[in-house]
C-alpha cells in the first residue's frame, strides 16, 4: 500500500500533475506473512512539487474564466476544473495570492462600471433601471465566481477572520465604488423618493424596481443612513402638508377615510418593497402628522354629526385610528362625555319636551350604549363616562325627571298598555331603572310612583301584576326595603281588601238583607302607605249610602278600634245604560255617575242645579261634565254647544248616542287636577325631606355629641340620599337649635354640642 493511496483520502488526486519523486510501486505483495513486523505507515517528508509555471497558467486559467462570466461570454473551461484548480493553489498555500487576484480583479471590474452612472444628463428612471441592471448582474456574477472559489472561501477565507468572505468582498467593492460614491448615492436615493412619491400621488410605478434597489442598499449596509432617515423626513413633510390642507379642505368622515388609507398604503410599501425596521417609524410618521396634530380640530368639528348622525363605521373608525395616537382615545372619551352632557342638557332642561323626555332619554342611551359596544370596542373608560354624563345631565333639573320617569313607568303598567309582550315590558323597565339609578331625587320618584301606582291598583288599571311586582322588586333591590316598604304595603292593602269583600258578601247573602242590586267592592286602605287624599263630602242616593253604612257596621264589628273614611275622589262604577240604538254599559267615575244617576228622574238639567244635587266641587264638576258632553263619548248633550262649561249652561240625556263597543270607558279630565296633585306631591316630597335633614342632624349630634359645622355639613352629605343646599341645611340646624335640640358653643360659635 503506497503512501499516496493514504494521502488520497485528504486530498483530491492531482492526475494532470507529474508525480515525479513519488513512490507508486510499493507492492504489498511482496511483504511475506510469517514475517514478524508490522506494516508502518510514514508520512512523507517534503511536498510533491509543482512546475515552476503551475501558478501562473492556473491563475491564467482561473482570470479568464471570471472575465467571461463579468463580460456575460461563454467559458472555455468546465467548472469542476476549475474548482479543482483552486483547491490545488489553496493545498499549495497559494490562497493569500489567489485571494488578492481575485480581490483586484473583481475590483477592476466594479470601479469600472461607476464611470456609467456619472452621466448628469441620464433620466432619474433610466438611472434607478441601469443601477438595478449592474446590481442584479454584480450578484449574479459574484455567485459563479463564488461557485468556482468555494474552496477558497470554506478554507482560507474561514481560517482568516480579518478577511471578507467572496460574496461580502462583492458587497464591499460594490459599495466602495458605486454605491459610496456622493453623486451616485445622492442619485440613487433621490430616485427612489421620487418614485415612492409619485406613488403615494397615485401613479403607477414599478415596484419590483424599487424592491430589488432598496434591498441593495439593505445588503450593501447603508440602508438607514442612505435612505430611511431621507425618506422618513419627506414622509414627514408631505403629510404634515397634506393633513394641514385636508383639515380644511374635507369633511371629518372624508377624512377619516382618507387617513385609513394612507395607514394601509404605508403598510403595503412594507410589506411590498420597505424593509420592515422602517415600518415602525414609518407608521409613527404617518399617525403623527395626519392623526396626532390634528385629534382637537377632528373631535370639534366632526364627533358631533357624527354622533347625531349615528354614524357607526365612521365612529369605528374614528375609534380605531384614534386608538393608533398617545391621547386620543383619552380625548376621544372626554369629548364624548361633553357631548353627551350637552344633548342630554337639551332633552331634560327644555320643558316643551316633558311629553316626550322619558322616551327620548331611553333612546338616547340606547344609541350611546350601542356605540359603546360596537364602535369603541366595549372600553370601560367610554362605560364609564357614559354613565357620569348621564348622571351630570339628568340631575341638571331639580325633581323634574324624576316625576316623568314614574309617570312613563305608570303609563307603560297601565291597562290597556298594549303596545309590548310581557318580555319586551320586562325588558323597559330593566331600562328605566338605569334611568332611575342616574337620579339623585329618587324619593320624588317615590312620590309620584306611589300616587299612579295607588290610581293603578284602585281602579283596577294595572296591565300586569306580575309586571307590578317585578318593578317592585327592582326598586327593591337597588334602593332597599325601606324604600318600598310603603309600596309593598299598598300590594298588602289590596290583597286584605279581596279577602273582606269575599267575608262582605257572604254575610250579605247569611244575612238576607235586599239591598238592591248594586255590587259594591270597598278597598280598605292603610293611611300610612297611601298618598293623602283631601276629603270631599258629595251626595250620593240613598241606597249607596246605606250600603256603606252596612259595610262600615261590618269592618268595625271584625276590627274594632278602627276608623273607617270614605274616599269618593277614587271610585269609579259600572252603568248600565239604555239608547235608542241599544243598551250599553259606562266605565265611569264615581263623581260621573253622581251627574248620570240624575237624569234618571230629568231629561235637561241646568249646571247649578246638578252642583246642588251632587255637591261636587265646582272645579271637578266642570270637569265631569266636560268629560260627559264634551268628549269622544257624548252621553251628554250640552246646550249650548261649547268646550267650556259655563254657569248657565243646561245638559240633555243624549238618547241618540252609539258605539260600535258594548263596554264604553268614559275617562275623567284630569289636567288641573294633576297640575294640583303635582304640586302637592312636591310638597309631601319637600316636608319629607325636612324631616329626614332633621332626623339626621339629630342622629349625628347625639353619636358626636360635640362637631364643627363644616364637619356636620360633610357627614350630612354623606347620609342624605337627595340633593341639597348647603342654605337650606343650615335653615334646618337653626330650626333645630330654636326646638333645643342643640346648641351653639358658647367659647366657638362655628360648633354645635348635642342637648341631651
């Protein structure tokens, strides 16, 4: 076995150099095998050597073979050989010479090239398109010439680290020669800008081109401090123009749209062609000129319309593009809550509104609760807000919303109310109580909801007792049982009530007594649960009056002690009634039928005579019978014919009258009644008030015993459960001082101390 076969397994077989001084004859053959020795291996001494001439014609051979592949020829030699041939210059140590060669060869070529693109009459494009030319050639020719000098750089470009690899040293000349060149780089950069910005006009340009350059200038290294700070700076200055002069120029819409595009446009430039460090300040770029500089002049002039509006893919939007900015989405929710305040101002201050003010109020929130969720994205900072502007607003008009949401909550339970299934009821009143947590008046609330719901259950105009109870249970669980314990105590009432009349009738029927063939039922009221009726002594015939005596005997002989007073203001009787075209029956009030009964006996009655006969009140008698002669359902005939009810007037049975109904509901006119009403509910509200400032003051003095009147102003504050002034509980302390219940410290005036 020969030293060269060995040798054969590190390194290729030089089979076009002569082997002369080698030993190839070694004949293994020849070795007996009974010999005693072991075969021994010796590595030869000194290198096969190579004809004086071998580096030359190598690198002769190894020059014209990267020639033709700069000058695009066809080479002559294959390219195993030429591999082999560098891999022998390397195992010779002829790398650092190869490798300079190579280095000044390439660099020859690429110096070169620059005198092309010194041409100052060259057109930008056809510049940026010969530049692209020579680069994409340069790569395509440093990757053959590496392919042929792999060895060289697995070996002895590795070996060395302070040498540049084949492909960087391509890199590095190219940049030298070119690219670092001021007039060329210059050119390059400003080309590529001009192209970007005829894009972002909106002509079509070759993005493949700018794609391919800016790479080039991301490999040669000089990519951020060639190009990106340039492109950034005119990026700035073109929209810092273009926000300016479309602030002015477009409706906030517009240019909400626009903005989005220009977001996306910068995006696709990334995405196509931009290297991807740049996107970050690029966008940031963007953001700051068309979004950031202009987020007031956006809220101001459009959040508004867009509001009114209900503009809900530009309110996204708006939402999404202000999200991008450091305090828009803070300035977002500050203009909303003033724009809240400012509409919700306008509904609840302005009293021609009243018919309409619940109803608009739920919309209103409706719309601004679907915003919320759908345009800005669920935010708790926007919930939030919403709610306190609410708040703010609808507490702008003392007790005033407070009266009209119970009023619409009595106006939706009414019977009769069939405008919604038992679920979608459920559902508004589940609203209104969102309205109702907004007021801080909610003993008004209480007031006027305990007056409609005592008329509800008195003349059986509930829609639902479920719902009844349901609304009950709301309150109860948002404001406590004291709250509704009087409410609770009305259901009670009615329910006691039922029970008595069933016992009423069967001791009617034990009893035997014929007392005509009336049907009465009697609602035993509790005077402290219900609102406070003024009584009203009328005349009624002769068999009422002895019924109620009968059920009076009754109740008092089941519960003595007690003390029984008729309420006429609230009944109400079913008539039958005889016309021409038929008989029919009158839903109508107690003071209605009073004024019917009477024409049993007369065919025209004049207005003093009927006062005289019923002894109603003039003002409730006026309006009885404008309700009988003067409206939809004219059973009464007024002579002369009027709407108002004057002295003389005189009023006929209207024997001609007709319905297309049976059972005919005769409402009563109620509109100076619910102006009187109205006021005295405040009134009880404001007396009720007076008492609980009393009862607190008096509750803190005696745990205290000894405090400063700031320190009570503040702890009232926060117990009292209504707005109020600081004036008025001031009034109550000098009240209160006046009954002795405190007094004033003789050595500091500004402390109270508690009178035990």
């Amino acid at each position: 076995m020969s030293e060269n076969a060995v040798n054969s397994a590190r390194r290729p077989n030089f089979s076009n150099i002569p082997q002369n001084g080698i030993n190839r004859n070694l004949n293994i053959n020849n070795i007996k095998p009974t010999t005693a020795k072991k075969l021994v291996i010796k590595n030869q001494k000194s290198e096969p050597k190579l004809p004086e001439d071998y580096r030359e014609q190598t690198w002769e051979k190894l020059k014209s073979a990267v020639l033709a592949i700069q000058q695009s020829k066809p080479n002559q030699y294959v390219l195993e050989e030429l591999y082999q041939a560098v891999e022998n210059m390397c195992n010779h140590k002829m790398a650092p010479t190869l490798y300079s060669r190579l280095y000044n060869l390439i660099e020859d070529h690429v110096s070169h090239n620059i005198e092309q693109f010194l041409a100052e009459s060259m057109d930008r494009f056809l510049f940026l398109k010969k530049m692209n030319d020579t680069w994409l050639a340069h790569c395509n020719q440093m990757i053959m010439i590496r392919s042929i000098f792999l060895y060289l750089d697995r070996t002895y470009v590795l070996q060395n680290p302070n040498i540049s690899s084949i492909w960087d040293m391509g890199l590095e000349l190219f940049s030298k020669h070119i690219i670092l060149n001021t007039l060329v780089q210059t050119r390059v950069v400003e080309g590529l800008l001009m192209l970007i910005e005829k894009e972002r006009q909106g002509d079509k340009v070759d993005r493949t081109l700018l794609k391919s350059l800016l790479r080039m200038l991301t490999d040669l290294q000089i990519y951020d401090e060639a190009f990106e700070q340039k492109f950034l700076q005119s990026t700035e200055r073109l929209y810092a123009a273009e926000g300016q002069r479309l602030m002015q120029q477009l409706e906030v819409p517009d240019y909400l749209a626009h903005v989005d595009k220009r977001l996306q446009e910068e995006n696709e430039r990334v995405l196509h062609y931009l290297d991807s460090s740049t996107k970050h300040q690029l966008v940031h770029t963007v953001e700051k000129q068309l979004l950031s500089e202009h987020v007031n002049n956006i809220l101001q002039k459009g959040l508004d319309q867009l509001l009114n509006e209900n503009r809900i893919h530009d309110l996204t939007l708006l939402y999404q593009l202000l999200s991008r900015v450091k305090t828009g989405l803070t300035e977002l929710c500050s203009a909303f809550n003033a724009y809240i305040k400012k509409r919700g101002k306008t509904i609840v201050i302005d009293p021609e509104k009243d018919k309409t003010m619940v109803q608009e109020l739920l919309d209103f929130k409706d719309c601004m609760d679907n915003i919320v969720v759908v345009c800005f994205n669920r935010n708790e900072k926007f919930g939030n807000s919403l709610k306190e502007a609410f708040e703010h607003f609808i507490n702008q008009r003392t007790n005033k919303p407070a009266e009209l949401i119970a009023k619409f909550v009595d106006y939706k339970l009414r019977a009769g109310n069939k405008e919604a299934t038992e679920e979608e009821l459920e559902r508004l009143l589940d609203k209104i109580m969102v309205l109702f947590r907004f007021i801080h008046g909610k003993d008004v609330f209480e007031a006027f909801y305990k007056k409609d719901l005592a008329k509800r259950l008195l003349v059986g105009k509930s829609a639902s007792v479920d719902a009844e109870k349901s609304m009950l249970s709301k309150l109860k669980q948002e404001c406590g049982g004291g709250f509704t314990s009087k409410l609770e105590g009305m259901f009670k009432d009615m329910e006691l009530s039922k029970d008595i009349n069933v016992a009423f009738k069967q001791h009617l029927n034990v009893n035997g007594r014929n007392l005509t063939s009336i049907d009465m039922t009697v609602s035993i009221l509790t005077m402290g649960y219900w609102p406070t009726y003024q009584p009203m002594d009328v005349t009624l015939p002769e068999y009422m009056v002895r019924l109620q005596d009968v059920f009076r005997d009754f109740y008092l002989s089941k519960h003595s002690g007690r003390k029984l007073q008729w309420q006429p203001t609230l009944g109400y009787c079913v008539l039958k009634a005889s016309f021409k075209a038929g008989p029919k029956e009158l839903v109508v009030s107690l003071f209605q039928t009073l004024v019917l009964l009477l024409f049993n006996s007369y065919d025209e009655l004049g207005f003093e005579y009927i006062k005289a006969a019923t002894n109603i009140e003039d003002g409730e008698l006026r309006r009885t019978l404008q309700s009988l002669a003067c409206g939809k359902a004219r059973v009464l005939n007024k002579i002369p014919k009027g709407r108002d009810i004057e002295d003389n007037d005189k009023f006929r049975f209207n024997n001609d009258f007709t319905n297309k109904l049976f059972r005919i509901k005769i409402n009563q006119i109620q509109m100076k009644e619910t102006t009187e009403e109205q006021k005295a509910t405040e009134e009880r509200v404001f007396q009720d008030r007076q008492y609980q400032i009393d009862a607190a003051i008096v509750r803190i003095m005696k745990m205290r015993k000894t405090l400063s009147h700031n320190l009570l102003i503040s702890e009232l504050y926060l117990q009292l459960k209504f707005p109020v002034k600081p004036a008025d509980l001031k009034k109550r302390i000098e009240s209160l001082i006046d009954r002795d219940y405190m007094e004033r410290d003789k050595d500091n005036p500004n402390q109270y101390n508690y009178v035990a």
